[in-house]
C-alpha cells in the first residue's frame, strides 16, 4: 500500500483540508498548515515513510480504544468475535456476565456509569466504559417541575465589589449578589470563569487561564472560611489595610496591583494559619483528597510565583474552593433552585499548568481562534491552547472528565464557552494568523456522552454558548441531548434580520439580553459599541453615519416588537420583559443590564485603549433601583403570555 497523501493524513487525524467559510464559500487549508497541526498533534508527515508511520499509528489508536461510550438501555458495542464471553463490573464490583452478540455487542447495560469491560477473560486488558444518560441534567429536574420558568443574573466577579476584594473581586462579593438576586426570586447567579491564572500582569483575560481544574486563589475571601478576625488581623499584621482601601476605592480594576495585594495577605493568613484544629483537619482532607493532580499544580503555580511554596499555594486553594462552596451553599439556603453557574473556558495558557499536568495530550506550537465571520472580518487569534483529539483518545478522555469533575462539583450549572469545541475547533500555528488555521474535529458523540454522565453525577445543568458560525444540525443534536443553547436579544432574529418575538425564541436554550463580549442594551441603544470600533479602528473601517443610521432603524425595530409583545419600547424594562417572556426554560439577566449601564465588559480583538475586564459596578450598588430591575424580570418570566 502507497504511503498516504497529506491530505489523506490529515482527515484520519480529524483535519479538515476543506471548509465552507461564512459567506458560503468554499476554502482550502494550505499544506504549511496541515503539516504543524499534524507535527503538533505527533504525526510527522513530511516524508511519505513518516507519514505511512502516522497513519499505522492513527490506525492503531482507532482499533484499540482506553475508553468506549455507550447510552444507558443501549449495548455496548466492543467489535469483538461473535460469542466471546464478557464481564462488566460496575464502580461497586457488581458484575454482569454473558456472550457477545452477532454484532460484537454485550446486551443491553441499564444503569449510568463507570464500568470496566472484560473480553474473554482478558482481565490485565480490560476496557474502561462510560454509559451516559439519554441526556444532561436539566433546569426541570434542578426546579422538580415539568415546565420551568426560572431566571438569575450573570455576574462577572472581578466587577462586583466587597471591602476586601483589592479592586478585583472576590466570593464575598458574588454571595452579595447571590442574595440580592434570590431575595427577589432568582434561582441562578451566572458567573464569569474563576479559574487559576498564571501570575496576574498588566494584561489579563478570564479566558485565559492557566489550570481550568483549579481556582483563581485572588477570588477566594479569606473571612468566609477563617472568620472576620483573623482576616482582618492578618491584614493588619501585613500592613495592608491602607493599600488594600486605596485599591478598594480605585475607579477601575487594577488586576497587578490587586494581585500583589492579596499575594501579600494570603501570605500573612497562612504564616499565621493552625490554632483551629477544625479548619486545620479540613485543609488536610483537602489536600488528601485532590490528590497528586492538586500537588502537581501547587508545585507548578510556586515556581510560577517564584516563591517555591507549594504549601502556599494548597492553603490559597483551599480558602478559594472553601469560600465557593460557601457561596452555593448560601444561595441554596436562600431558595436558589440551580444556585452559582460556573462558565468553564474553551481553552488554556498553553505554557500554563493545566498544559503541563497533559504533556502527551495537548497540542504543542498550536493555539485556538475563529475564522473570519460576520462579526470579526480578519478571524481571531486566541492564543490559548486545548486538547488534541487523539491525545484524549489515547488517555481514554481523562483530561476531560477530570476538567468536567471539576467545575461542575459544587455547582448547580455550568456554562461551555464555545461549545462548538465538542465536534471541532479552529487551530492555528502559534503566532500565525487567524485566518491560516484549520477545522479540528473532536470526538463528539464520546465527548457529549462524557458530559451528560457527568452532569448526571453532579446534578449540574450545561449551558453551550451556541453563538458564531454553527454546523448545521448541531444545535438540534446539542438540544436533544440537553445542553441548553444561547438566545441573545439582538441575534435572535429571522433570515431578514426582524426581530423574533419571544414566542418564536428556543425552549432548548438560555434568553439572555447580552454577553460579556457584546454591547449592554443601553449602550447599543445609543450605539456605544460603534463608538468604540470606531475610536480604535477595530473589526475594519467604521463610517458612522451609516452604521448609526443602521442601529437607530433597528433600536425602532426592536422597539416596535417590544410593544407588539404588550411592552413599552422605548423603556429598557419593556426590553428586558420581552426577554424575559421567552419560553426558555432559564432566562439570565446581566449585572450591567439589570443596572442600565451604557459599558460592556470586554471589547473583543483589542488589547490597547478599551478597559477590557477591568469595569467595576458602581458602588455603592443603587440597590432599589437593582431590587426594582430584578423582581420586574423575575415577575415578567411568570407572567409570559
């Protein structure tokens, strides 16, 4: 058999040398990028004995599975000789025996779960099993009625101020929020990503990070977990108190400043940390139970920081995921049905922990981004890393699942930044541009079974943010395994760009008014965001005359709608009722939105001249008019017609 052509290689590595761009075009990936994403994904193919290797390896890796997926009531399909016995023993030892059937199939497995699968007595090669649900845990089950028509808020958490946050934010501040929106009849507070980073700079993105599995330790509020006086006495003995009010009543987020601040008193808390044997036991078990992957990553993150402390960084993470627990424990207490929703990254710093913790899984020299679409003319360079799609086949998925166990524990919900990265994601060549990259696909049919099994194990909800350039088809499968999509107002609309009224929005998804990337509605009102381009030059050329003649004809548009659906269009209240009229099952509410403010939190594709996650609310929070605000949308999810 000849040696395979490149292109050959690349669609059995999940490469797509072919795609269908935006405006429906038909494009080709050129050669130079094939051959780095396949040399990153460890499939030389330069010479044709390299890539005869490749593609032996490719072969191999397909016939010999770690971990196979099934669907509970299905069998599970091994390939195995007709009448081969078999043993499947559960994650108690409970062990079903028989023969496979003429298929290669064992019968049908009822229960979810873990299972290992040994064929013909072979126990030393045995195969890992997940059999997931038919679907993910929905907001029905998380409010026990067959109809839901919950709300909550979207919150990013640097924003939100408390008395020790430094100016970044923290969970004490979230569980303010947390408060305010369940006293006014809100089951879910929608977080920005508190993952950990890597040490905090002068530029710094949410979406960024370095380790998905862990906590940003900057977030975690000391006084939940260790009580009022010892943080404040620890602050004191660090001589903070007057920095930390400084950075407090600063106008914007200062994410360096802030991070030395809160470096500095975590640092007094744990030089002080022991006379409670309670709290003392509690950080033990912590520590027992994350296990060599936690150790790993406070080994990483010290010489990160360069202060060679892993016991540092352990005790950080312990306060961070203590005063999180807390935080949803509270929000349960106070009625929340689904509680905090944490938003787990596409990708990671690919220099980060979380890259170092998978070397022979990641995708080395590669990094994710979006080709040109409607909205970013030239494409977009993430700079952020992921999984190669063989890599996870060949840890039978570990990084995943452990990625999943992860932000879902703990939580009522969890929102997957770009879900479209299940079937495939656009990579490119580290530095390259973003319009060189390349469709990779994914196994998604295992990686959807993965998710709704554990969404399952957690009882957490999965919000797929949907938006941007979507496969046909996708969304209705998504839909039908319970991964609820995104609506957002100023997208929702026909083929003719009218606005669609609430009746015609999904009930498989989310209505919200707005993202953290997007305009608030008040500052698309009066065209904020056209203002902005137009100041930095961003997304093109901006004439805006005409694109503010464009915006007023569709604010009169949507105004229009709003009052056909029996609101007031020109208030933003008759605006925020129309959403929530929606026949979603959750409907979520910006901070910013339910405040009326004209400024979004991040400008995508700019890194100079736009605060971007640096906007902090107003404080003091003007706290009738949010109680207002939110119990309007609350009332108006009741009263849909």
């Amino acid at each position: 058999m000849s040696p395979p052509s490149l292109d050959t290689l690349a669609r059995a590595a999940g490469l797509q040398p072919d795609w269908v761009d935006v405006a429906s075009r038909p494009r080709t990936v050129a050669p130079d990028t094939l051959r780095a994403a396949l040399e990153a994904m460890g499939y030389p193919c330069a010479t044709p004995a390299q890539r005869e290797d490749s593609q032996h390896r490719l072969a191999a890796l397909a016939q010999a599975p770690v971990l196979v997926t099934a669907l509970a009531g299905m069998p599970i399909q091994v390939g195995a000789t007709a009448g081969t016995r078999y043993r499947l023993v559960d994650a108690e030892g409970h062990a079903q025996e028989g023969r496979l059937d003429a298929q290669g199939q064992t019968a049908q497995v009822r229960l979810p779960g873990y299972y290992r699968l040994e064929i013909g007595g072979d126990e030393a090669n045995a195969l890992q099993v997940a059999v997931a649900p038919a679907r993910c845990w929905s907001v029905a089950d998380a409010c026990k009625v067959s109809h839901p028509r919950a709300c909550g808020v979207g919150l990013q958490v640097y924003s939100a101020s408390s008395v020790w946050d430094a100016s970044i934010g923290d969970a004490q501040g979230a569980a303010d929020w947390a408060a305010a929106v369940a006293a006014a009849g809100g089951d879910a507070l929608a977080l920005s990503p508190v993952h950990a980073a890597r040490p905090v700079g002068r530029y710094y993105s949410p979406y960024s990070p370095s380790d998905r599995r862990f906590f940003d330790p900057l977030h975690a509020a000391p006084a939940m977990v260790l009580g009022q006086d010892a943080a404040a006495a620890a602050l004191r003995q660090a001589g903070l108190e007057t920095r930390f009010a400084e950075l407090h009543a600063g106008p914007w987020v200062d994410w360096e400043a802030g991070a030395q601040a809160k470096w500095a008193w975590l640092r007094a808390l744990h030089a002080g940390f022991g006379p409670d044997a309670a709290q003392w036991r509690d950080l033990q078990a912590f520590i027992e139970d994350g296990g060599p992957a936690l150790a790993q990553h406070a080994g990483f993150a010290a010489r990160e920081a360069g202060d060679a402390d892993p016991g540092l960084q352990l005790f950080a993470q312990w306060l961070a995921a203590r005063s999180w627990t807390g935080v949803q424990q509270a929000a349960r207490s106070a009625g929340m049905r689904i509680g905090l929703i944490s938003d787990l990254a596409v990708g990671f710093d690919p220099h980060g922990a979380e890259a170092a913790a998978w070397p022979e899984a990641v995708l080395p020299g590669l990094v994710l981004g979006a080709p040109p679409d409607a909205f970013n003319a030239d494409g977009q360079a993430w700079g952020i890393g992921s999984y190669s799609p063989t890599g996870l086949r060949a840890s039978g998925f570990a990084p995943f699942i452990a990625l999943l166990r992860a932000v879902m524990r703990g939580r009522g919900g969890v929102r997957i930044d770009h879900i479209l990265g299940l079937l495939r994601l656009w990579v490119l060549p580290e530095g390259g541009s973003a319009g060189d990259g390349v469709y990779l696909g994914y196994p998604f049919q295992d990686m959807l079974r993965l998710l709704a099994l554990e969404s399952w194990r957690h009882r957490c909800i999965v919000i797929g943010e949907d938006l941007g350039v979507v496969p046909d088809g996708l969304r209705e499968e998504l839909a039908k395994r319970g991964v609820l999509g995104i609506d957002v107002l100023m997208f929702t609309r026909d083929r003719d760009g009218a606005f669609l009224p609430p009746s015609r929005w999904r009930n498989s998804a989310v209505a919200t008014t707005t993202t953290h990337d997007l305009p608030t509605l008040a500052g698309w009102r009066i065209g904020r965001d056209l203002d902005w381009r137009q100041r930095l030059g961003a997304g093109g050329q901006v004439d805006r005359v005409a694109e503010g003649a464009q915006r007023e004809a569709e604010v009169a548009a949507l105004s229009t709608q709003v009052q056909a659906d029996g609101g007031d269009g020109t208030d933003l209240g008759g605006w925020r009722a129309f959403v929530a009229h929606a026949p979603a099952p959750l409907a979520l509410l910006p901070a910013e939105d339910a405040l009326g403010l004209e400024e979004q939190p991040n400008l995508p594709g700019i890194v100079e001249g736009h605060p971007n996650w640096r906007r902090r609310l107003p404080e003091p929070l003007p706290a009738t008019a949010l109680k207002t605000a939110l119990e309007n949308f609350a009332a108006a999810r009741d009263a849909a017609p």
